[in-house]
C-alpha cells in the first residue's frame, strides 16, 4: 500500500537494485522530506531502503497547515523538483557502472535522465564493466564509450562553489518575498508574468525551503490579486437610491 503523499508506483527491479546499492555506499544523499506529523511528502522510497537496510538518512520537515497543503508541496517537490548537482551524483553513477548497473537504471535510482547519466560518465575515469543489467534484469555486453580527460577542478572546490551559490540564491529569494503581495498583484500583466515565470523556475529547482518559501509567497499574491478583483468589481456597482 502507497504512504499518503506517495504519487508514483514502486520502482522496477533494476531501478530498485540500482537505488539499493546506492543507498547501501553512500547512504541517502538526498533529504527526506517530511510533514510535522512525519509523512513522507519526498522520498518515499529512499526512506524505504534505507529503512530496510537500517540506515538512518537526513530528514527535512516541512511544516504545513493541512492535507491538501500536503499534498500540493508533495506534487511539486516529487514531480517538477530536480535531483541532486552532478558534482553530488557523479561518484554515485560511477560507483553504479562499476558495479554493472544500466545507465537507465542509474537514471531511475538518481532521478535524471538517462541521457544525464550519459553525459556524466563520459568526462569521467572508471573501470568500465564488460557487462550491464538491463531493466529486465538480464546481462548484456556494456557499450564502450569515447574517453575524455576529468573536469580539472577539484571536488572540494565545486562543492565550496555551490554551498555559497546556494547562501546568496536563498537570500535572494528572502529578499524577493519580503515584497508586498499585494504590490506584486496589480503590477501590470506583463510584470506579473515574469514574475509568475521566477517563481515557477524557483519552485521546480529550488531546495525544499526555497519551494514552500515560493510556494507560500504565489499563494499570497493569488489572493491579493483575488481581492483586488473583487474590490474592482465593487466600485463599478450602482450606488443603491
């Protein structure tokens, strides 16, 4: 039986092993997200392995005001949120094609696209298998892919690079909803728009604080601009004699 907020099926047999072995080494990169209550709004199924494996994972808990607040956050962070950055992923996949997972596999486990996963292993060493699991669990010759010398950066400097780009993007996003909505909703359509547009692209690729945060703040302006409709159609009603 699904959790409450759980919106996709169970994963396939080699996703599943891919996902597993992931977990088993590196652990749940990813956050849990999680209610007051402690449903699980994202990650059902990492939640699920590591629980299996008897890992203990990181856990962001959301607050929220009711069930159908629940269920929106657990919409968007499981159908329009992104997986982690290919500096996070990248040991990850490479850990996977070692071990003779499937590029679609590794896909499914990591959440990107097996094209992503392709592109990752390309600029990078490892020890490629003669063999691969495919998803229907049978063993096929591995493609031999073209070899590129590594990024020369080192992790440790990428990993710096996003911390701090995070910091400035969050404050950003602070700054940006401390904006009267009301002020946001009778900008002009042209405004609103582009406004409607940031808060969209923030709510598909931010972390989890910056999509309530967002999410939070376009509810807010969908009601100003609400009452300021009602407040137009008012005044232009006769004044009874």
């Amino acid at each position: 039986m699904n959790a409450p907020y759980q919106l996709f099926k169970n994963l396939d047999g080699a996703t599943e092993g891919a996902l597993r072995a992931s977990i088993s080494r590196f652990g749940v990169l990813v956050p849990v997200a999680k209610d007051q209550h402690g449903n699980v709004l994202d990650g059902h199924q990492r939640a699920r392995i590591a629980d299996g494996l008897g890992l203990k994972y990181p856990v962001n808990i959301i607050e929220v005001a009711d069930e159908d607040e629940a269920r929106e956050i657990a919409r968007t962070l499981n159908e329009e949120r992104r997986a982690m950055p290919k500096e996070e992923r990248l040991p990850v996949a490479v850990a996977l094609a070692e071990e003779g997972h499937s590029n679609v596999a590794i896909a499914g486990a990591l959440g990107v696209s097996e094209a992503t996963v392709r592109r990752d292993l390309a600029g990078s060493s490892y020890d490629e298998p003669d063999r691969v699991r495919g998803l229907d669990g049978k063993s096929y010759p591995a493609r031999k892919r073209l070899k590129y010398e590594p990024a020369p950066r080192t992790f440790e400097e990428i990993d710096r690079d996003i911390k701090e780009g995070l910091a400035e993007w969050e404050r950003g996003i602070d700054e940006f909803v401390s904006f009267d909505p009301a002020w946001v909703a009778g900008a002009p359509k042209r405004t609103l728009a582009k406004v409607n547009k940031w808060l969209a692209y923030n709510i598909n690729y931010g972390t989890d604080t910056i999509v309530v945060k967002c999410m939070k703040f376009k509810r807010e302006v969908a009601a100003a601009k609400k009452t300021l409709a009602e407040e137009a159609r008012a005044k232009k009603q006769p004044v009874a004699p």
